[in-house]
C-alpha cells in the first residue's frame, strides 16, 4: 500500500471518452424512467412528451455549468476540487462530505429496491435475515469488482449499460410507428403551476450525470474530455427519455395508475416476453447505478484525505491494482449498514435533495473559478457568459424550495457531523506539522488550501 503525494500520481488514467459517457448515463439512467412516465401520464396526457423535453432543457442548463466548471481541473474530486478553489478547504470538505452522504444512500438505496424485485421469484427475502443476507452480498459484489481495479469496474459497467439500454431502445423502435402525432402535437397546455408541480417530479430521473467529474484524476485527458461528453450524453438522454415518453402516452395513455408502466407497455408492444425483458432491464439499471456509485463515492473520500481534510487511511491506493482499496472497501461498508437500517424512499429522498445542495455549491464555485484560474486553449465555453449559470443556480434553488423541513435538517446534522471532524482531523495535521512533521500522509503538495492569496 502507499500514499499519494502529488494528487493522483498512484492512479491510473483508464478512463477515456466512453468511460466517461458511460458513468454519466450510468448515473442518470436508473429506476426513475422505468416509473416516471406512469406520473406524467396521470398528470399531463399527451402533454407529458413536452414536459421531458423541458426537463431536459433545464437540467442541460446546469450540466453545462458544471461541464465549464470541470475544464478547468484534472484532478479526482470534482466538486470538492471546485468549490475547494473558490470558497476554501473547509466547504471543499462540507461539499464532498455531502456527496459522499448522498451517493452512499444511493447505493442503500439501489440495493434495496433491487431485492425487493426479487421477492415474488423468492419471498423469505421480503424481511428479515435473508433480506439482509442478499443485500449484503449485492453491495459487496459491486464492492469487489471496483477493488479490483478501475478497468474491471468499468468493464462490468460496461456490460451493464448495454443489457440496460438495449431493452429502452427497443421499446422505442417497436413503439415509434404507434406515436400518436397529431394528438401530442395538439395537447392541451397545463397551468404554470402544473407544470412545475410535475416537473420537480420528473427531474429525479435525470439528476446524477456529474457522477462523471468525480474520477478526473482517472480520465486521459480530463479536461477535454468530461465537458464535452458531459453535455452530449445529457442531450441525448433527454431525447431518448423523451421517445420513451412518446411512445408511452400513445400507446398507454391509460397507464398513469400503473405501478410499472413501461413493463406494461412492453407487454402491450411485444407480448409476456418483452416484458421479462423490460424486466430485466430495470435489474440492470439499478445495478449500473449501483457500479456506478460504487466507482465514483470512494474518490471522494481518497480526495478528501489527499486534500489533508480526513485521515491517510482513506489516501491510501493500492500498489497493485492503483485504486484507492481503503476508500472502496468503508464505502462498501457503510453502503450495506444504511441498506439494512432504511427503507427505499427515505434514501432516495435524501440522496436527490442532497445532490441539489452541492449543485448550487457548484455552479456557485464558476465565476470565482473563471477570474481565478488561467484558461487553457481548446476550453470548453459557453455562450452568453454567466447567463447559463444563473439559469442553472434558479432552478437548484427553486427545487431546493420545494422540500421537506425533514431534509434540510438531515443535511444541518451531515454538516454539524462534518465540522466536528474536519476541525479535530486538521487540528491534528496541525500538531504533528509543529512537531517537524513535514510530510503528514494523505497531503499533497499542491492541495487546496485556505492559505491562496
């Protein structure tokens, strides 16, 4: 085992274009599209088509942000790394502890629903001893394959992302000549209020593409790569949540009471067989997100540690497979004790409204980054300045004005935890560099820190 001291050196760059894309759609493309659309049915009818597309728009709008934000740094961390740079060490560590917070929950949460997909095939799994047996062993699965090495974690998301995809996409080319144009076209508007009603709904199902960002320091050429793929996979995750829909209301416009619409709409399009094959489809999308989570949340506590804000232990890599084995193995750890405490929705809940939190964090962090950090030939830009920004910063905040008390209070409590931490952990960083220690493991020479001019 050894510890960093230059960020990133010990780890390996695998990860090229497609791995970006794939972790990005990995992240995005989970449970929520195989349920959504029954929502939006019963909500908006024919409508329902228009209000992804406009789901898509404002998400992308915040996409690009954080795709502008990400060329400037090539460094594991993503966020920590951004709001490090502009507002200091300290809300660097709050923003990745948060997170952190968020993505464990939606590993527990991904295990959960997955083996609550197979109670009907076996149903002592529906509580108890074997339920906690067959979660445990789901998340330390993913846990290992990401031990291994970064490659055998993408390889198996990689798979994943085909046997996912593949069932969505023929759902939409059996589905496309039933589309029912004219009355989409000519659907009745919803109120204001409707609209945004649903949309916060909707939304759910197109939130973690920035699972991407977090493994910069694993990416050839990170930062040409992450933005521009970023925003291309965003794009068309949008246009094909969008066909989905399409296909959906026209073909199913009863559906909007439906536990599983797209299972039903299967069985409608292609018989009992597309609907195993839905079936299996939903399995497989959990279980991306779950690889994909699996990848992504280790990172962020080896930056933290490689930033000198929590202890070397979680800094250290391994010598041969050059991931980070401590950060993989607790998250694996904890991932399991949450699965077993906590039900789906509580989980769920927190990981989205968490996530919107350190989105603001984010696109707050660009136009201090932007007057700050030198820009490189070849930068991703954006058009019209700082207007995209602040169209993503109304949408978080106007999602964020939509939750529970519940939420914010879960979140103070994540931030209490993590001040008390993060003062005794650089306190003692303090202490031991008085003593002569010049060299504190888990620190790196050109950590981000509260001392830049």
């Amino acid at each position: 085992m050894t510890q960093p001291s230059t960020p990133d050196s010990l780890l390996r760059r695998e990860i090229g274009r497609i791995g970006v894309a794939t972790i990005a759609m990995n992240g995005v493309i989970g449970s929520g599209i195989f349920a959504l659309p029954a929502v939006a049915i019963a909500q908006a009818g024919y409508f329902s088509p228009w209000l992804f597309l406009l789901c898509g728009v404002l998400i992308l709008s915040v996409a690009l942000t954080l795709a502008r934000t990400a060329s400037f740094f090539e460094t594991t961390g993503g966020p920590i790394v951004y709001t490090s740079h502009a507002f200091g060490r300290f809300v660097g560590f709050q923003t990745g502890l948060l997170i952190y917070v968020s993505r464990v929950a939606a590993i527990a949460a991904s295990a959960n629903l997955i083996v609550s997909y197979a109670v009907p095939i076996w149903s002592p799994l529906a509580s108890g001893l074997p339920r906690m047996i067959a979660i445990a062993s789901y998340i330390a699965l993913a846990t290992i394959l990401n031990a291994i090495g970064v490659r055998a974690g993408m390889a198996a998301l990689y798979l994943i992302s085909i046997l996912k995809l593949a069932p969505l996409l023929l759902l939409i080319l059996v589905g496309f000549p039933d589309v029912e144009w004219g009355l989409v076209t000519n659907a009745n508007v919803l109120p204001p209020e409707a609209i945004g009603r649903t949309m916060l709904v909707l939304l759910y199902a197109f939130i973690g593409f920035e699972f991407s960002l977090i493994n910069a320091g694993e990416t050839r050429d990170a930062r040409s790569a992450i933005p521009r793929t970023l925003v291309t996979t965003v794009l068309a995750i949008a246009v094909c949540y969008a066909l989905i829909q399409l296909v959906a209301v026209s073909v199913g416009p009863d559906l909007g009471g439906s536990n599983a619409p797209l299972n039903e709409l299967a069985r409608r399009l292609m018989g009992p067989t597309g609907a195993l094959v839905l079936g299996l489809g939903v399995v497989f999308s959990i279980g991306g997100g779950s690889l994909t989570s699996l990848l992504t949340a280790p990172r962020l506590t080896y930056a933290l540690s490689r930033d000198g804000t929590l202890p070397g232990w979680f800094g250290t890599v391994n010598a041969r497979t050059r991931v980070p084995v401590n950060s993989i193995l607790f998250c694996g750890a904890l991932s399991v004790a949450m699965a077993v405490g906590q039900q789906f929705v509580w989980l769920a809940t927190l990981s989205t409204f968490v996530r919107l939190l350190t989105y603001g964090l984010c696109i707050a962090s660009l136009p201090v980054i932007e007057r700050t950090v030198p820009a490189a030939a070849g930068q991703f830009r954006l058009p019209g300045g700082l207007a995209i920004p602040c169209v993503a910063l109304l949408l978080t905040l106007w999602l964020l004005g939509q939750s529970t008390i519940e939420n914010f209070a879960i979140a103070g409590c994540v931030v209490v935890a993590g001040t008390v931490g993060y003062w005794l952990c650089t306190r003692k960083r303090a202490t031991a560099s008085e003593f002569g220690s010049a060299d504190v493991p888990g620190r790196n020479d050109r950590a981000i820190n509260d001392d830049r001019a």
